[in-house]
C-alpha cells in the first residue's frame, strides 16, 4: 500500500489555476475539488462529492454510489491486468462466503462462537501448508495467516534475525551487524524488511548466467559469521524462474563444515508455493521442509491461493525456530489467544475463502489449474517466439534442461509441465536483437504502451541491476486467463508490433513514456539512475 499526503484543496486549485498550461517537458491543467454527477434516473439532481475534504452534508446512497461506480470505471478491467499476480475472481460460493463474513475481524475470533469455528479454518490451512510442504515427521509446524507475503516475509526474516542474536549473545558475541544476503531480483519487500529491523542486505546481482536470479557462486563470496539467512525465492517476479534452494543448502553445508557457522534459509514461495507443490515438474529440486535449513516458508493466499487480496500466509517447520519472546499472548474480548503479526485487526473473510478453496479444489484441483496455466503460459511464449520479433527470457515452454533461445526452433511438444523446465507461468519477453537492428525506432515501451491503448496492461521494464540494459514484457497467467482471450492478446501484440513496424520515428514519438527535455526527462533520467543500484519495485 503507498503512503499517500494530504491534499489541500484550495492551494492545488491556485496552483494549477497559476500553472494553466502546456509546453515541451511540461504539463498541467486546471482540476476540481468535485466530482460532479448527475443521476441517469433524475439527471436534474445533480450530486457534488468533495475529493478531499468531508462534505458538510449527506447524500443518497444510490446517488453516491453510482458517482464512485463510474469513476471506477476509469480502472483498467482486472482480467485484463496482465501484469498481476493477485486472483481476480472467486467462485459464486467462495464469494457468498466472503460477502457473509466480511464483518469478521481475526482479532475477534473468541467474540463469534463458542467452537471459534473461524480461528479453527485458520488452524487448518496452516496444517495443510505445513503438510503440503513436507514438514517433517516429529515436528511441530507453526504458523499464521498475514495480510500478505510481504508482512509474512518480516515475520520470517524477523525470526532469523532474533534467533541469530540469542545464539551470538549466548557465545559472548557482539549482534551489531547483521546482514542477509538476496539477490537483486527480490521483490520490495525483501529488502524493506532489511531496513525497517536494522539487517544490511546483501543484494547480489543477477546475470543471464544464472538465469536472472540468485546466483550461488555469489553466494558463497557473502557468507559470514554475522549472516542471519538467506532469502531464496520460489518464482522470481521479473522471469517466473525458481532459485535454487537445494543448491544453496548444499554451499550452506559446506561453509558449516568450514567454519562451524550454521545459517538458515527463509523461502518467499509467494507464487510457487501454491505452484511447485501441485505440478508434475514441481520445482525441479528440493526446496520445501524436507531441507533441514528451510526454516520458514511463506506463500500468498491471494496469488495462485486463488483468493480475493489480501491474505498471505507464513509457516516454520518448528516451534523451536519462532523465539517465543516475539509470540504476543493476548487476552482480549473474553479469550486467549497467541498472536504474531505486525497489525492486530485482520479481514476474516480471506482466511474462510482460502479453506473454502483447499477444500472445494483438493489436491487435483490445485493441479490441474496450475498445469492449465503452465500450458497457456507455453502456447502464449510458442506463439511470441514464431513471429521472429520476440524471444523469451522466461524458460517454461523448453524442454527440460534446455535453457537457451535459438531463432526458428520448432516448439518442444511435451504431455505435462514434468517434460518442461519448472517455473511460474510467467512469460517474459523482449525483443530480438535481429528485429531491432531492423527496426531501429521501434521503442519496446511503446509497444507496451499501445496494448495499454487496448485496454491491457503489460509492463514494460528494466531487469535487476547489472542487466538493467534490457528491458522485458511481462505477461502473468492466471486461472482466470482463458484460452479467447489468449488468442486475442496474441493477435493483438502481433498488430500492435506490426503497427510500430510500419510507423515512421516521427509518429513513434507521441507514443513515448515521457519526453526526454525539460524537467520532467531530467526526473525520469535521475529515477532511472537510481534504479541502477540495489532493488527496485517490480509489478507483482
């Protein structure tokens, strides 16, 4: 969620009333301090909602709602937010259930039921998660539902770091300086947690060479004795690739052996872990419980969980790895409870939508939706690689082992996702370097901006730093994604990129992002500079 500042109204309207013009490298225009409409039924009532203060008087419901309705309608339509990782749409009873419990808070479970019946849903998916993710025979698997993978991933790295700090403390050890090692492909949220819990991030560059993700030899390079783990993630957002959990366990045993320093790892399975666990390839290599490293491993409900935002989730293999000083006992409206999250109130809703879904959708369910969306995710990237003008940095659609793009060759027809490289259905994609020595004013974003004109939205942007040269489209398939309007996104990027092809430089430029003069292009060159070093947002 962004931070947003207050407005005042009256100043913004001197402001833009003094600014009322447009120029090269400039641009504004005179706004409103209302939203003005008028009711189809009665167009002589004309409503004025305030936009940034509280009106003085009350309005008609239906009247308010239709003037927030359609100004919503502005929205790009949410199956066509290609971009997304988030679900869209739930199933007529998931959503009755959700419409019924809305008013539940998580906080307030004992002030429902005598049998909690919602606190013991909750109980459930995190049985479920730990056993779906192999938690070992003789453990006590712990865990809890979030408002997202990004708190979960706090959470997660939080416990590592108090953990590192008992043992350091306990062998008379200094604890100020802390750091935990990602790679540059991490989403935000990795590295806000480093800076909100004082833990310097290592954040390794990412390279062709390892597949766009954390690189292991590099790694090695950044282990030391004030490592608190490391965050390995299960489906990076830029390629849809899977770092190597199994391989970086195995250098973590090595540097163990060495130096006698045991360092654990936190898995950010916010997409892959309700992927991975239900595919035929699963994930390639090990990378759940059944590593005795893995400590904690979090997934997003509201992702491939296949529920409304937001609802994340965060399970350790073990009681013994969450510190019980960070567990909150809390006796509140008539009950005792044990908490730990960062906020207290949390939607209940989410949580009874998720077991609705692990228990309408079972295990073949969950799989069948995942190697669906894997398949079209491999028809979409066969289809951009035919035309010549694309290629694919994600690998989902090659067979097994086979990593690299080779111009003109024939798609690989395998039976299931086991016969392909693993990997989200996540197809990342850029233009060949044969096209754009060809077509030299063709703009990638562009093409980008153009679906966006059709009403998609496909990103175009920067890989990690260090490859941050390329630029990448990038297209999430979901559940909701069917196979027309797959058939129409292909014929539409085809037309989209024929049109670019055929327009001269001069026409091109209107299309372009922002202009490269004045103080808006000096903005945008210094936001591009900084995006050069360390993480930086990626759509998720």
């Amino acid at each position: 969620m962004s931070l947003s500042r207050h407005i005042d109204p009256e100043e913004l309207v001197e402001h833009l009333k003094d600014t009322a013009f447009s120029a090269r490298g400039k641009t504004a225009g005179i706004g409103s301090t209302h939203i003005s409409h008028s009711s189809s039924a009665n167009p002589a009532e004309g409503l004025q909602l305030t936009k940034h203060v509280i009106p003085k008087e009350t309005s008609p419901p239906e009247a308010v709602y239709d003037a927030i309705h359609y100004e919503l309608e502005l929205d790009s339509t949410p199956n066509l937010n290609l971009a997304s990782f988030v679900a869209t749409e739930m199933e007529p009873w998931a959503r009755k259930l959700v419409v019924e419990n809305l008013g539940k808070n998580m906080a307030d479970a004992d002030a429902y039921q005598m049998r909690k019946a919602m606190q013991d849903m909750h109980a459930r998916c995190v049985s479920i998660l730990a056993n779906l993710w192999n938690v070992q025979k003789g453990e006590k698997a712990i865990g809890t539902a979030t408002t997202g993978s990004s708190e979960a991933i706090h959470l997660g790295g939080l416990a590592m770091k108090r953990r590192w700090q008992e043992k350091r403390k306990a062998e008379g050890k200094d604890t100020l300086h802390p750091n935990i090692i990602m790679g540059a492909n991490a989403q935000v949220a990795l590295e806000k947690f480093a800076r909100y819990f004082e833990v310097e991030p290592r954040i390794l560059p990412v390279s062709a060479k390892s597949q766009y993700r954390l690189d292991p030899d590099l790694v090695k390079e950044n282990l030391d004795e004030n490592t608190i783990g490391i965050f390995v993630i299960l489906g990076s957002t830029y390629t849809g690739h899977y770092e190597p959990v199994e391989e970086i366990h195995g250098i973590l045993d090595e540097f163990e052996k060495k130096t006698g320093i045991y360092i654990p790892i936190h898995v950010d399975a916010a997409s892959g872990g309700f992927i991975a666990p239900f595919t035929h390839a699963k994930a390639g290599f090990k990378w759940d419980f059944s590593l005795p490293r893995v400590h904690s491993i979090n997934v997003s409900g509201h992702k491939y969980g296949l529920v409304y935002p937001g609802l994340g989730w965060i399970v350790w293999r073990d009681e013994q790895y969450l510190p019980k000083h960070l567990i909150f006992e809390l006796s509140y409206l008539g009950g005792t409870e044990e908490s730990y999250t960062l906020n207290f109130s949390r939607p209940g809703a989410q949580v009874i939508a998720q077991y609705y879904n692990l228990m309408r959708f079972g295990f073949k369910g969950y799989r069948d939706i995942a190697e669906t969306t894997l398949s079209n995710a491999r028809l979409l990237s066969d289809a951009l690689e035919a035309t010549g003008w694309f290629r694919c940095l994600s690998s989902i659609h090659r067979k097994k082992g086979d990593l690299e793009y080779r111009p003109g060759k024939k798609p690989f027809q395998g039976r299931s996702s086991a016969d392909f490289n693993p990997g989200l259905p996540v197809v990342a994609f850029t233009l060949t370097d044969e096209f754009k020595k060809e077509n030299p004013h063709v703009k990638q974003v562009t093409i980008s901006k153009l679906l966006h004109a059709k009403r998609y939205c496909v990103p175009n942007y920067a890989l990690p730093p260090k490859e941050q040269d390329t630029e990448i489209m990038r297209i999430v398939i979901r559940e909701t994604m069917q196979l027309e309007l797959l058939d129409r996104l292909i014929a539409d990027i085809c037309s989209v990129t024929e049109t670019v092809m055929s327009t001269d430089t001069f026409d091109l430029s209107a299309w372009q992002p922002y202009s490269t003069k004045g103080k808006v292009g000096a903005e945008k060159k210094k936001e591009k500079e900084l995006k050069n070093h360390g993480i930086h947002r990626s759509v998720c």
